[in-house]
C-alpha cells in the first residue's frame, strides 16, 4: 500500500492549501464536497466510464483526493501544475508542515516588491469563486450550480478543459490572459456576468487560477475514467503511481504549452474600407475559390438562421417551449429530418447550439477586432465553428473581420443580390 506522504514525494512537494469557512462571509459557510463525474459510476452511452467497477471508483477518488485536496477547503497544489507563485492564489489559509508541526497561517496580497502586505488578507480563488460563480458553475466546475438550470446557454463545464473563446490555436487549452477577458468582461449576450466592478485585477487573477485548478481536477478525472475503463477492475496494478504521473504531466503541460502560443496576427488590420468589406462579404456568401461554409450555418442574411442548422422557430420551440428535463420528448416529435439535422448540431458538451446572429453585432467573444480575428482565424472550441487559418490567409481573415463588424451598421451589405428566402417552419418541417 502506498502511503499519502510517500505519494506526494512521488509526485513532488505538494502544498497545502486551507480555505476558511470565513465567518464574516455566510455565503462561505459550512464545508462543501466535490461532485464526481457522472461517468465514474454511470453507464453512458458511447463514453467511456467505470460503471460497475467500485475498485477502480475507489481508486479514482484517493488519487484525486491525493494529488489536488479531498475537498474544497483543502486544496493540495501538485508540484509542476505551474500556477504563479506555487497556487498561494488559490485559498485563504495555508498550512506550513506537516504531522504534528503543521500549523495555519493567513495568505496575504503581495506588495508591489512581492512581499506579503500585513493589512491586506487574501480571499483566494475558492472564496472568491464560491461567493461569485459557484452557483452558477457548480461546486466541481461542472457548469451544475443551482442556478444553471435556468440558463441558456447553460453555464461552462470546466472539466473538459475546453473553452470558447481563446487566443490559442484550434483545441488548444487558453491562455490566461482569455480567461481574465471572460471574467473582467463577461460574455455579452449570455447570462455570464462582466465582474470588473466586483471584483479587484487580482482578485480575477485568483479566480483565473481557481478556474484553472478546477479544470485540471476535471481533466485528470477524465483521464483516469478513461484509463480505467480499459484496465480490469482486479488488476491490482491498475491506475498506479507511474500512469498517475503520466496523466497529470499530460494535463499540466497542456496548460502550460498554451500560455506561450497565441496566435497574434503577423500583419496589421487591413483598412476596413469599401473594398475590404466587400471582399469580406464574397468570403462569408462562398463566392471565392475557398468556397467557404460562413453562410451554410449563419445564414445567407446571417442572422443565425443557415440551413446546416435546425430554423430558429424549431430551435426556440425545443429549447423554450418547456421544462428543460422534458426537451428529449420535444426533439422526438420533430420529423426525422430535423430530428437528424437537431442531433448533429450539440455542443462537445451535449447542449443546443446556435450560431451567432451576425446582424446584432453582439459577439460573445468581445468586439475588438482581434476578438473577432481568433473566432475566425482559430474558429471556436467546443462549439463546430471551424478554424479558417491557414485555409485563408491573414489578410483575408482582416477582411473577414471588416465586413462581420460593418454588417450591423449596413444591412444591406447582404441584401443585394436578395439571397433565396428560407422555407416557413411548416414547409421546412415537411420537405427537409
Ligand atoms: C449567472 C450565471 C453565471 C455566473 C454567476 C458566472 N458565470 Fe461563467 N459562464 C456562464 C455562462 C452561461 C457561460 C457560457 C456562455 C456560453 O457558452 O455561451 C459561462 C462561461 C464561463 C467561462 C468560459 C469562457 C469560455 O471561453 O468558454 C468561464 C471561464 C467562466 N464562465 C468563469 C466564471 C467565473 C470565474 C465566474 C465567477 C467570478 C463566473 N463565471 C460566474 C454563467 C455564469
Ligand atoms: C459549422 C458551422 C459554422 C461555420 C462554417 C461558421 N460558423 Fe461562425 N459560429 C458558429 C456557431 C455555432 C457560433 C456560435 C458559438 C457560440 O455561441 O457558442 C458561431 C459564432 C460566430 C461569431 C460570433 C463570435 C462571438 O464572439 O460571439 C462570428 C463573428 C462568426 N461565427 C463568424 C463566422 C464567419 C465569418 C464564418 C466563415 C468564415 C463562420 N463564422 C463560419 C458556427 C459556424
């Protein structure tokens, strides 16, 4: 059997976070426990899972508990996870020692010469996040806080690892400067709040790393489900140290690879005059040689309507027109058209999915132009928007840019030629 400190050698030192109940906070009151992934005790069809398996359940849990804290208020910040400044982000407490010597101390905000600043206790990035984004994010980053189920678009899993709007090429994990964005800046036309009036540059800092934390937990569950679903449940060598290490090295360097790839475009903004916008609009409509998708999913009019997804009329019905639970039902009572058009179009996390409606000139992602330039260039994760770098070139890319941000001031950039008119719900349901 292996010990817990012999383990933590293994891995390397790791340390021991405390976040207080924070008596001044009732929000913060009363311990709270991590949720598992549904796939480590449930069979799900076509994922793997450890359904039927409780030895390698049982495993999954201590080695989680072991190499990230086996609960919130106990964080343990693996060596090598690369957090800025070991992860003293992460909570309010830590504790220095162990065994008998171990004792509590406060986490302080750094001075501007990196020195603790004595009148100026830390929060930390549980705090923080349990007061502001738990109920909606979950315990686990799960996106299955009390509040999500009100939401659409629901709130982010986190533990997938995956998120939308990045700076990193396609698949790639973000970089921190995307999250501190989402948060300081919310994601406009979602139910993601802006907390830059919230919340101080370092306490999103925190919650960056929080968020960052709670994601690799999430990977590094994943990674070990996967694992043990292909190991026998009584092979006693399953999910040992050497393949812990090599998982969690796995997740860790993902994050770290990110932090040094983001892909700035080589050439400056191409003036957004007449001709760039037009070029831009050829591009979107698929009349140039790349013969490109933009218009099959956003719609000739781009108004979110294309026809690669189900009309909106449809959409609205199935993801409004009840309780959330009953929505299976819903979809089951399309035609077998839209039932298959409606399968193919989830999200990587099994929700709904609508293209955006280029013509309100809300863009989730920002509205800068370079926001606009990573969701073409390097298309968004998670959520079937392609990467269209290096199919175009950057400077197609800019024009790309120019005409999305000149749509919602000129209308009739789309409206000459009159494209064909999209089929009523009714004919729609019966031809397609
Ligand atoms: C009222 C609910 C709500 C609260 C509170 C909330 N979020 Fe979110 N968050 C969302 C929703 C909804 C999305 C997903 C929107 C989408 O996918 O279009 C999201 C997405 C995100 C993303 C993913 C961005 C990406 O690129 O994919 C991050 C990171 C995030 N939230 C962090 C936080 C943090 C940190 C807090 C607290 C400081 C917080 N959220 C509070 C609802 C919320
Ligand atoms: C396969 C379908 C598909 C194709 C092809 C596609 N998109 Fe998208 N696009 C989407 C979806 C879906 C979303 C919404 C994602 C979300 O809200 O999470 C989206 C969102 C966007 C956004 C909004 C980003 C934001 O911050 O809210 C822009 C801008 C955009 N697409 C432009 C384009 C352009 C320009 C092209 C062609 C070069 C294109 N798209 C091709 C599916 C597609």
């Amino acid at each position: 059997m292996i010990t817990r400190s012999r383990f933590i050698v293994a891995l390397g030192l790791a340390i021991l976070l405390v976040t207080s109940a924070g008596c001044t906070d009732s929000l913060n009151a009363g311990p709270l426990s991590y949720v598992d992934n549904d796939a480590l005790t449930h069979e799900l069809k076509g994922k793997a899972n450890l359904a039927g398996k409780p030895a390698l359940q049982a495993k999954v849990r201590a080695a989680l508990a072991r190499i990230f804290g086996e609960s919130p208020q106990r964080i343990r910040v693996p060596e090598n996870s690369g957090f800025p400044s070991g992860g003293l982000s992460l909570a309010n407490f830590r504790q220095v020692g162990e065994g008998e010597s171990a004792r509590i101390e406060p986490i302080y905000h750094q001075l501007p010469d990196g020195r603790p600043d004595p009148n100026h206790r830390q929060t930390g990035g549980y705090g923080l996040y349990r007061r502001n984004c738990l109920h909606c994010h979950g315990v686990s980053g799960a996106g299955d806080g009390p509040t999500a189920a009100f939401l659409f678009p629901p709130p982010r899993d986190f533990r997938k690892g995956i998120y939308k709007f990045t700076s990193t090429p396609s698949g790639a994990r973000p970089h921190r400067d995307d999250l501190t964005r989402t948060i300081r800046d919310g994601l406009s036309g979602t139910s993601m709040p802006a907390f830059d009036a919230l919340m101080t540059p370092s306490e999103i800092q925190q919650a960056v790393d929080y968020v960052i934390f709670l994601s690799m937990r999430g990977e590094t569950e994943l990674a070990l489900i996967e694992e043990g679903s292909i190991s026998d449940e009584n092979d006693t060598e399953a999910l040992g140290e050497e393949i812990l290490k090599e998982l969690t090295a796995g997740v860790f360097d993902r994050w770290k690879s990110a932090q040094t790839q983001v892909m700035n475009p080589t050439i400056p903004r191409t003036k957004s005059d007449h001709e760039s916008v037009i070029r831009g609009r050829d591009l979107f409509l698929g009349r140039t040689k790349e013969k490109l998708e933009c218009a099959g999913c956003h719609g000739a009019l781009a108004k979110g309507d294309g026809p690669s997804f189900v009309p909106v009329d449809v959409f609205n019905m199935v993801v409004f027109g009840g309780d959330p639970s009953t929505r299976p039902e819903r979809v089951d009572a399309l035609d077998e058209t839209l039932k298959t058009l409606w399968n193919q179009k989830p999200d990587d996390w099994g929700n709904p999915l609508r293209p955006a409606n280029l013509v309100k000139g809300v863009f989730k992602g920002g509205r800068r132009p370079i926001d606009i330039f990573w969701r073409i260039a390097k298309g968004i994760n998670g959520a079937q928007m392609p990467a269209h770098y290096p199919t175009l070139n950057e400077a197609q890319i800019w024009d790309l840019v120019n005409f999305v941000l000149a749509l919602p001031y000129d209308p009739d950039l789309l409206a000459s030629p009159p494209p064909m008119p999209r089929p009523k719900l009714a004919e729609a349901g019966a031809s397609r």
